[in-house]
C-alpha cells in the first residue's frame, strides 16, 4: 500500500465519457478505492447530461 493520504481520503477527477473533459473534482473514501465512481452530471462541452467517471489526478 502506498501512503495513506491525509483522514483516508482522496481527490479524484470526474470524467465526460463521452467528451473527456473532466468537469467535476471530488473525493472519496480512500477504502472505497477499488469501487470506481460513476455519475449522471452535467457536461457543459456537450450540453447535457452524461456518465461521469472517476479519473485519478
Ligand atoms: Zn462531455
């Protein structure tokens, strides 16, 4: 294992799949890591909503 970040959390990028921008910025449980993130978000490049996915800094 790596070093634990600071209180066990960690930053992650979320992801257009469909354009690549990464829109959004959150962060997770660093327990929860092996559970990719995924959500239904605004993309303002496509102008509408699409899955967002985690992407690592
Ligand atoms: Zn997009």
């Amino acid at each position: 294992m790596a070093k634990a970040g600071k209180k066990g959390r960690e930053d992650v990028f979320l992801e257009c799949s469909e354009c690549k921008n990464r829109n959004y910025r959150t962060s997770k449980s660093t327990r929860d890591a092996t559970k990719k993130l995924a959500f239904k978000k605004y993309c303002e490049f496509c102008r509408k909503h699409t899955e967002h996915k985690e992407k690592k800094k």
